[in-house]
C-alpha cells in the first residue's frame, strides 16, 4: 500500500525578477508524478505570480502563468493565496487566474482550486503539511 | 545539431528537439519520423496536434501521465493508456511525439 504525504510549496516571490517561482513551479510539475497530496501556498510578493494579464516578454522571461491553469492535471488539490498579502498589494481574487480540477476517474470537477485564506488559515495548512517546499 | 527540412537548415538540441518551435512545421515531423524508419498515420498526427495545443494553451509539454489522461478523454478512452502510445512511439510518447511536435523536451519523467 503505497503511503502519500501531504506536500506544501510555499511561494513568497515575485515571478519574474528571480528565478524561484519558475523553478516551484517545476519541482511541482516534477512531484506530481509520485502521486501526494499537493498544495500550493502563496504569499507575500508570491501573490504576484497568479496575476491575470501579467506579460514578462520585456523583461524576456518565458510567460508561465498560462503553465499554472494546468496544475490540476497534474494533481494539485489547492492553491492557496494569503488574504492580507493580497490585501496589501491592492489585489482581490478577481484580478487572479482560476486553475481547474478534475479527476478523470470519478469524473469529480472542482471549477476553480485557487482560494483566498486568511492568515490563521494559512499558518494551519503549513502547521498540518508533513512536507514543505519554500521558494 | 540541426535537421534539413524542405533544403532548410533548422538548428536542433543535441537530443534532436528543435532549439526553436517557431520552425516547426509538418514537414519537420515526417522528416524527423523517417530518420527513425517511421511512417506517420492519423493517429500519430491525433497525438503531434494534441502535444502543439496543448504547447499553446499551457506553455509546456505534458508528462506522460497527464498526455495519457488526456489522450483519453478528447481523443478516446481506448487511446488514454501507455500501451497505445507506445505502441505509436516505441521511443516514448512523451519523448518522441514531443520531439516531432517541435516541443522542448518534456519536464520530469517521461
């Protein structure tokens, strides 16, 4: 019987000016093959990274905002987004993308995994993750 | 590395990918299927046009587990598993379809 952990990614970066949140969100893509119970965490300037609309092609960056829309096919249950570091930076869950889910098996659909959380929220999901990537 | 396709030079990886999927056209395929003594038929293309939209909407190639979920449920639920597409690219689909795709090698296991 094989055993799956509960993984977190937390990204805390904008996603362009460095190189972390394209390579979280390959380790993610990597991860996906094992088969655990994945989640995605973002804060602070993290937040950034899920922006609709965002174009990085000035800065001649690959654009992968589009790569995170498919992070349900590659198992991914939640992506989490810290209220107030929305907050703070002028956003609200409309100015972010939506990431569908659906288990082709059961034929079990989730229209949007992306939910905004507040901090108490946030510290708990980390708190119960067995594993946890930070970028 | 490079390929000659229609008397035109396109500069490869040195696995074979095309370095740019702008050169890409269908002629690059069936190119690169003959150098592997391999003849494309419709259900190679279901799959090398299933791997370019899927390029196009989500900036990556699949891994071949979401390919053969995929596969499975806009092309066939008998053409989602690793059986039939191994059976259409003995190299690997992930592999081989991506490389005639004009795709970057696919990320993580392929």
């Amino acid at each position: 019987m094989p055993t799956s952990k509960k993984f977190m990614y937390l990204n805390r970066r904008a996603p362009y000016g460095t190189i972390y949140a394209w390579e979280s969100l390959e380790v993610v893509l990597i991860g996906a093959a094992f088969d655990q119970e994945v989640s995605l965490m973002f804060a602070d300037d993290g937040v950034y990274q899920l922006v609709k609309g965002s174009d990085p092609s000035e800065a001649e960056m690959k654009n992968f905002l589009a790569t995170y829309r498919t992070l349900g096919d590659y198992g991914v249950r939640h992506m989490f987004v810290h209220q107030a570091s929305l907050e703070a930076r002028g956003l609200t869950q409309a100015d972010l993308i939506e990431v569908a889910w659906e288990d082709l098996d059961t034929e079990q659909e989730v229209d949007n995994i992306v939910e905004v959380v507040d901090t108490d929220q946030a510290a708990c999901l980390i708190a119960e993750s067995e594993v946890v990537f930070s970028f | 590395m490079s390929i000659v396709v229609n008397g035109k030079t396109l500069e490869t990886d040195e696995e074979g990918y095309l370095a740019d999927i702008s050169d890409w056209e269908p002629s690059v395929a069936e190119t690169m299927a003959q150098q592997d003594d391999l003849e494309l038929t419709s259900e190679h293309w279901d799959i090398i046009n299933f791997l370019r939209e899927y390029y196009e909407e989500y900036q990556i190639a699949p891994a071949v587990r979401v390919l053969t979920k995929a596969v499975g449920k806009k092309i066939g639920k008998d053409k989602g598993n690793s059986k039939y597409l191994y059976g259409l690219f003995p190299y690997g689909p992930g592999k081989q379809a991506c490389r005639y795709a004009g795709l970057p090698k696919p990320t993580g296991c392929v």
